[in-house]
C-alpha cells in the first residue's frame, strides 16, 4: 500500500482509476446477462423434467404396489396375450424369472384344454373380451409351470389403463391347496354323513348364548320336517317335547349345563310332524365356555329308538305273558293234582253217605245230619269238577255239537239263572257248521257268560243277547285273542274257521284294573272266594282248542265271545 503525497499526483493517476472502475462495471453487467440466461434455460427446461420425474415417482409406486400384492399380478397385452409386466409372485408361482415371463405370455403358460374340455385359446380370448368390455371376471384356470407341473388358479381379469396403453390385468392366485382342502374336507363331511346315516344318526347344534337351535336333514327326516326348517332361530323344538317326559329331560339338561355330569344322554318322546310321538336318545356336550364357565355353544346327536323301544315294549309283554302262562300253568298243575285226589275223598263220602241213608231210619234224627253232608259232598265234587276244568285236564266226552239247536236247548235254563228284570235277546245265523266239544262243559262256559252279564246289570232292567254265528280266523285275529295272550307260545291256535257264541250285556262295564284280572282264578267283583268263574271258561275253551276275546267299556257293557274250530263234516 502506498499513500499519495499531494492533489497533483492523484490527479496524474485519476484517468487509471476511471478506466478500472468502467471495466469492473462490464464485467458485473456481463455476469447478471449469464445469470440471466441460466435462468432462463432452467425454466425452459423444468416442466419436461418435472413430467420425467412424476413418471418416474408413478412407476416406483405402481411397481411396489404390484409386489406387495398377496397374488400373483401380470400386465397383458389383450389381442397378444403377452405379458407386459410381472411381479415377484409370479416368477415364484411359474418358476420363471422376470424377464422369462416378459417373453412370454398367458397361454403359453396353459395346457392346451382346460379341465372342461374347452380350448384354453377359446376360453382365454372369452375370458378377455368380457373383461375388456368392463365386466367382472373371475374363474378358475389350469396353468403349467415351467417343470411341467400343473396348478390350478383363481384368475381375476380387469382393465387397466397403463400410461396411455390399455392392458388387461391378471391377479392369479393358487387355489390348488385349498381345492385339496376342500376335496379332503367334502370327502371326511361324506364318510361321516354314512357313518351319521348307517348309525340312524342325526347332529344338532344349539348355540346357547343367542338361543338358536339348528339340526341337519338327517334329524329334521326323522321328525317329518322340511330339511329347510332345520334351523330354529327361537329354539321351540323344547314346546315338541312330550309333556311326561319333559321333566326328565330339561334335568338332566340342566346337570350337564351346569357341569354337574360329563356328557348328556337322556330318552324322551319328540313329535312327529304328523302329530304321533316319536321316542329318541339324545347324546351331546357342552363344547364351548366362557372364561367363567357359563355354557355358549352344545352339540350332539339324536336317534330315532321308537322302533327299538316298542320292541322292548313287546318283549316286557311277551315275558309277561309267559310268567302269566307259567303261573297259570303251574296253578292248574296243582289245581287238577288236588282236585283228583279231592274227588277221590269226595267219592268215598258220597258213597257211605248214601249208604248211611238207605240203612238209616227215615225218623232217625241223624238222617237230617246224613243229607247235609251228602249236600255239601255234591257241592265240593262241583267245585272239583271246576278245578279239573281251570286245568284243562277234566273228562271230556267229545261228540259234534251244532250250536244254534244246543243254545235253543238251554234257553229254559238261561231264563230261569237271570232276574226277571233282564230280557234274554236270540240272535242265530243259520247253517252253521259243527264243531267237537263236551256238551256239559260247553253248558257250562255259555251259562257262566249269561250269568255274569246279567250280574252286570245290576239288578237294573237290561238286555242279554245270545248270538251265534261263524267266521274265519287268521293269525293276527288269533293272537289278539285272551288263550294266545295268556297262555304264550305253547298253545297254538289254527288259523281257520271257527264257529262263536257271543253274549253281550248292557250293563256297567270293567274298568282297566278288572279287565286285566278277569281271568285270574278265584277273582270277582262280587265277593272274595266265590268260584273259579272265568278261569274255567279259559280252561275249558283251551281244552277244546278254542278261544274267547271280549271287549268292554266302562258304562257301556260287555261283550264276550267264545270261538270253537269249526269241522265241516261232523258225524
């Protein structure tokens, strides 16, 4: 640095200066015109970049969304089928890589023919025209990968617009596993639909928190129900339980609910659409609970044991009627022993009685004596001839009988055993066939019968009516019949035809308890120990290989009749 000294050396240099200050001034001017014209070039070049760089931003954002896609995702040329873009999962889906699959296209990854026997071409390009013109399109498709290898997908078809092309695009997703599931699945709901039909089986599921019951075709069949009312949003199949076993059933229900037993297994009748009860075993368990214990959800299984209960139902009655049998049997075992050897004694009575009598003197005070103990003698011989009756081991005579003229020959004997206040009635069918009896035990059965329905009346005015007649018999008539009922399968009755007497009363009737001990030996509504009665009547009538069946209503009176096997030749 220098200092001038005086005014006249600055004013020798003062022309340096101004030149410099000129040219610095050029130089500033200069610069702000490049400045100027960068700026200018800048903006002129800005919106061509700026669409470079959206475009670039789009295909960055359009690429990352195809491949955090769950699916396979290709772009397609629709009138080539070539594949314009592809992401990750496909490469993996065909075993290709990108650029593979560039090269290539949607049917050269297809077998030739699909699974329905139509082209692939043809069902690819219908396929594509649907889409194309903005339809929904969505199916299932048979690929080949590049081993070779087959899989079945779910394809999706849509249009896109792709800066400015129209492709279509294809979302391809592998269903082959899940098809797999499905199959094994279908297949597991079959094997246990056999299992559910070949067991008589049905499922019921009960969803406890919203009260809603629904069973399947199998439950709703055994009910008589439309397989479309198998649901029951108000859960009313408890109003169809029978009201006797209701009880039963909501308690053992209930045990189960609150964990009180294991499983629930309970019988009970349900009712059939058509009305009948229907009796079912009902398994089932609490499935689902909450966190604290309170019951959600309840499946199980209903079977229909209507069939299987009727059967025990007829086994009871069968066994029943067997031990009844039994009973009887061994009862007229011991009633014929006794009455043999009673009727011995009896003989021996009788005999010295009248012995007694013819060597007596008529004045003799003893005589009187004498009388009453042959009296009573003859009335036990008669009790011992009911026994050997009950039996069935009593002296028949055997001889044809015609059963219209044997009624007309006791009809003196029928009116004198009946009060005056009964009318006796005769109803006869002409040409009857005979049949083979002992005339006085077949006495004894039809006088027993009038007896008893004229005892029915009650000493009120009323009708008895006597009718014969005949008719043919076949199994099922005979086993309803009181000698098959009570005396099981030892005593067989033919099939055939048989020749009645039935006798019918106006009177009161038998309740259920008389109905079912009429025939028991000793039994009567009249007084304890009266007589064998209709114990007799069945055992004669099983001595002579016939039968009685009687119907009877409380109020509405009796009736009683006595079947003997028909012979068309009587001699």
């Amino acid at each position: 640095m220098f200092l001038l000294s005086s005014a006249e050396e600055f004013a020798d240099i003062r022309p340096c200066v101004e030149n410099t200050v000129s040219l610095a001034a050029i130089v500033e001017e200069n610069r702000q015109h490049v400045a100027d014209l960068a700026e200018a070039n800048r903006q002129l070049e800005s919106p061509e970049q700026s669409r470079t760089t959206h475009l670039e931003a789009s295909e960055r954002r359009f690429r990352a969304m195809i491949e955090s896609a769950p699916e396979a995702i290709v772009l397609c040329d629709p009138e080539t089928f070539r594949f314009e873009e592809a992401n990750e999962k496909t490469s993996k889906l065909f075993g290709l890589t990108r650029v593979q699959l560039l090269g290539t296209g949607f049917l050269e990854l297809s077998p030739e023919w699909q699974p329905n026997e139509r082209s692939s071409a043809e069902c690819a390009r219908e396929k594509m025209r649907q889409a194309m013109r903005g339809d929904s399109t969505e199916f299932e498709w048979t690929h080949t990968r590049a081993d070779g290898s087959r899989v079945v997908c779910e394809v999706r078809f849509a249009r896109l617009e792709f800066f400015g092309s129209l492709l279509l695009r294809a979302s391809i997703t592998e269903i082959s596993s899940r098809l797999e599931l499905e199959k094994s699945l279908r297949e597991s709901t079959e094997r246990l639909d056999l299992v559910l039909r070949g067991a008589a089986l049905g499922t019921w599921d009960w969803d406890i928190l919203h009260g809603e019951f629904t069973y399947n075709d199998r439950f709703a069949q055994m009910l008589g129900r439309d397989p479309r009312e198998a649901k029951d949003p108000d859960n009313t199949w408890a109003r169809d339980v029978h009201p006797d076993d209701y009880a039963t059933a909501s308690r053992d229900l209930n045990a189960h609910l609150t964990g009180g037993s294991e499983s629930y297994e309970t019988e009970f009748r349900l009712r059939h659409k058509s009305g009948h009860w229907l009796w079912m075993l009902v398994k089932g368990s609490v499935i689902l609970r909450d966190t604290s214990g309170n019951p959600l959800r309840m499946c199980g299984t209903p079977m229909d044991i209507d069939e299987r209960k009727r059967e025990i139902e007829e086994r009871l009655v069968m066994e029943r009627r067997i031990q009844h049998a039994q009973k009887l049997e061994s009862l007229g075992d011991l009633a014929g022993g006794i009455a043999h050897d009673f009727n011995n004694i009896l003989m021996a009575i009788l005999g010295n009685a009248d012995l007694a009598l013819q060597d007596i003197s008529p004045h003799s005070p003893a005589r009187d004596n004498l009388q009453a103990i042959e009296s009573a003698a003859a009335r036990a011989a008669t009790l011992s001839k009911q026994m050997l009756a009950y039996s069935g081991k009593g002296h028949f005579i055997i001889e044809p009988i015609a059963i219209n003229e044997f009624v007309d020959e006791m009809a003196h004997l029928l009116e004198a055993a009946i009060p005056t206040s009964t009318l006796l009635d005769h109803h006869r069918t002409d040409d009857l066939p005979h049949f083979n009896g002992d005339a006085s035990q077949v006495r004894q059965v039809i006088m027993n019968l009038v007896t008893n329905a004229s005892e029915a009346l009650e000493e009120k005015s009323g009708v008895v009516s006597v009718s014969t007649g005949a008719m043919e018999c076949d199994a099922n008539y005979l086993e309803a019949t009181e000698i098959a009922i009570r005396s099981g399968p030892k005593q067989v009755l033919s099939e055939g035809r048989y020749v009645y007497v039935e006798v019918t009363d106006t009177g009161c009737g038998m309740d259920p308890v008389t109905r079912a001990r009429i025939f028991d030996p000793f039994f009567s509504t009249k007084f304890t120990g009266r007589g064998l009665g209709m114990a007799a009547v069945l055992g004669i009538l099983r001595g002579h290989k016939g039968t009685i069946k009687f119907d009877s209503e409380q109020g509405k009176g009796t009736t009683f009749r006595v079947l003997f096997p028909a012979v068309e030749n009587a001699e």
